[in-house]
C-alpha cells in the first residue's frame, strides 16, 4: 500500500492498489446487496461500491446510518471503470466513521430579503482580524487543503525589532492531518522558499549583503525538539526562565543558537496556548503545537499546530476561557456536522522575509510599517 495519503484527484496512480481514502459523504445510493457511496475530499469526488460479499455485516448495515457530510475513511481496491466520475471506483473492504454529521444545519427562508441583513456591519461594531484561522477551518472542511494571504492586526504592547502591529501571514489548513503531518509541512514550506531564494534571487541578496552561508543549511529534516527540552537548554545557559511560562524573544534567541536552522518546538504547556488547541492525549496538560524558530535570533516564523475536533471539550475550553459562546456557534457548527482531525500553521511573511535578507528590523519589510507608536507613514 502508498505510505502517503492519497487524495480522490490523484486515485488514477493507485490502480490496482489497496489505499484509504479520507473524506465527506456526498451522495449516496442502493440497489439491494451492493450500494454506492459518493465521497468528497475537496480534491474530487470518488464512487466507493460497497458489496455485501466483500464486507461483514456490520459495515453492510451503515448505509441507513449515514447522513450527508458524515466524515469518513473507506479502504479499498481502486478500479478502474469508465463509468464512474473520474474514471475509477473504490471496491470497498472497511469503512471508519468519524463522525455521523447531524441534519443539515441551514433551513428554509421563511421571509423576504428585507429581513435577512437587519445587523448590517456599517452600523455595528468591527474587529480588525488577528487571523484567519478560524475561517480556514471552516474551508478545510469543505475543501481539504486551503489556505489564506492576507494582513493581520495585534495590540500588543511590544516595541521590538520583531514586531508590527499589522502584519501578512500565509495560513494553511489541511483537513485529517495531525501535529505530525503539520510539522512536515512547515519546513517543506519554509525550505522551499529559502532554496528557490537562493536559486533566484542571489544576486539581490548580494547586493543587501547578505552572507549566505547559514540560508544554504536550511535544508530538510529540521531539529524539533519538546517544550521540555527547549526548557532544559534554557536552564543550561544560565537564563531566568519560568517554567510554563511562554518563550520571550530572548529565551527563542538562546534556544535557536543551539542549531544550524530552523527549529520547531512542540508541545507547549496548553494554558500558554489558544482554546482551540487540542491537548496531548498522552499529556493532557500539554498542547499539540509547534513554533518554528528562526535562527541568527530572528525568533519564532511560523505557530501553530492540530484543532481540538471534539465538540464537548471544545465547548468546555470556551467556557473556561470566559468567552461568550453565542459568537462561535458557527465554529462550533464545525464540530457538529463532520468533524475531523485537522491542523495548520500561519508564516508570519514580514519576519521571514527579514530573516531571509538579514535585516536588523521588521519595519525594513514593509512599505508603510505600523508600530507601536506608529499608525501613519
């Protein structure tokens, strides 16, 4: 069997083989001893036949089960057969529910337009966005890999040489991925950029002065190391670190000279961390997230990390946080009707790019930056 995860757009490469497919219910049909599952993953829809001589019973029996947008993994034999949308069909062995989704959410409108859009947002309150993660979640669900470019705002009171008070970032968000599969990505990414850099772009490092030596050593497998052992390295080196406490900018500095390129650490204690982080199963009071560090003392580029999926523990985590619940009924919509294992990242752009280039200061990679005590050009 493929090791990596196939994706429905790809199915083609995999006949003849027994692979696992990840996705949504889209449709379904029976015709008495067989029945046909049409699955989504946001790459493509694949038909999955489910025959009774090839399952048990117990599989056979969850057709009446399963309801549209149910989350799904359906091993089998990919086939090939003109007939079926793209070309191929899954002969189904085994079939994983994750979740039986609920009745579709959205219901008939009862009233004209007039009365869909009484709270315009020109006469209510706005908040500038701190990420688009959230919103990312709920694409990922729709379309299993997505990811967003765009500016972010933050209020916090640091006057640093790393620091923008608006700032772009790239957000990922990949649908029945985890911690691991997250971290793989970020330094796929982070590589990628940094060589094709190199490869394009030398002769304007040159001329910024740029010394090279330590860009062309960003290359894959990066260092990843625990919240404990980043803890440990601190202590080391003589600095006042508090143990569950965050990382500040010169505890990341100290940290990072340790290696040669980035590094990515994981497992933070969870109360330093958002509410929709998911907890290690192993380690309750640690969360599944990683930071990516810069090297040269430019600190962390890239957080992030796997979503808590479970709808009662994130509501819990909500609560705990003293946040109002009502204004993430729609993300908690998410865990209601197919929830899956999902994870992503953001890459702040403006502190890559001055790592990358070798600046002293952020504000050197943005045409109009605003600090601190900076709102106009």
């Amino acid at each position: 069997m493929p090791t990596e995860r196939p994706f429905i757009e790809d199915i083609g490469r995999y006949d003849g083989q027994e692979v696992t497919i990840s996705g949504w219910l889209y449709n379904k049909r029976s015709s008495g001893k067989i029945w046909f599952l049409l699955l989504r993953d946001g790459t493509g829809i694949l038909q999955c036949v489910v025959s009774k001589k090839d399952v048990n019973e117990k599989i056979f029996q969850l057709y009446d089960e399963l309801t549209y947008e149910s989350s799904l993994k359906v091993n089998g034999l990919v086939h090939a057969d003109r007939r079926a949308p793209g070309g191929f069909e899954l002969w189904v062995n085994d079939i994983e529910v994750l979740q039986i989704a609920k009745d579709y959410p959205i219901t008939p409108k009862e009233h004209g337009v007039d009365f869909l859009m009484d709270h315009r947002h020109l006469w209510s309150k706005a908040y500038l966005t701190q990420s688009g993660q959230l919103y990312m979640e709920a694409g990922a669900m729709a379309f299993g890999k997505v990811y967003c470019f765009g500016p972010t705002f933050r209020a916090e009171k640091s006057k640093t040489r790393r620091h923008l008070t608006e700032f772009w970032m790239v957000e990922p968000e990949v649908a029945y991925a985890d911690l691991n599969d997250i971290m793989d990505l970020a330094e796929e990414f982070v590589e990628y950029i940094v060589q094709r850099v190199l490869e394009n772009r030398s002769e304007q490092l040159r001329t910024i002065e740029r010394d090279t030596s330590m860009l062309e050593k960003v290359q894959r497998p990066f260092p990843r190391i625990s919240y404990d052992q980043a803890a440990a390295i601190l202590r080391e080196k003589g600095l006042d670190f508090q143990y569950g406490d965050d990382f500040g900018g010169a505890d990341e500095t100290a940290i990072s000279e340790s290696f040669d390129r980035p590094v990515m650490v994981h497992r933070y204690p969870a109360e330093v961390k958002a509410f929709y982080m998911k907890n290690d199963p192993h380690e309750p009071e640690k969360a599944l997230c990683v930071d990516m560090l810069a090297p040269e003392g430019y600190g962390e580029i890239i957080g992030g990390g796997q979503r808590e999926d479970d709808l009662e523990i994130l509501e819990q985590k909500i609560a705990k946080h003293n946040l109002p619940q009502e204004a993430f009924e729609w993300y908690l919509d998410l865990r209601r009707y197919g929830t899956v294992p999902h994870a992503g990242f953001g890459l702040g752009v403006e502190r890559t790019v001055a790592w990358i280039c070798g600046l002293k200061h952020v504000r050197e990679t943005i045409p109009f930056p605003r600090l601190m005590y900076r709102i106009y050009p």
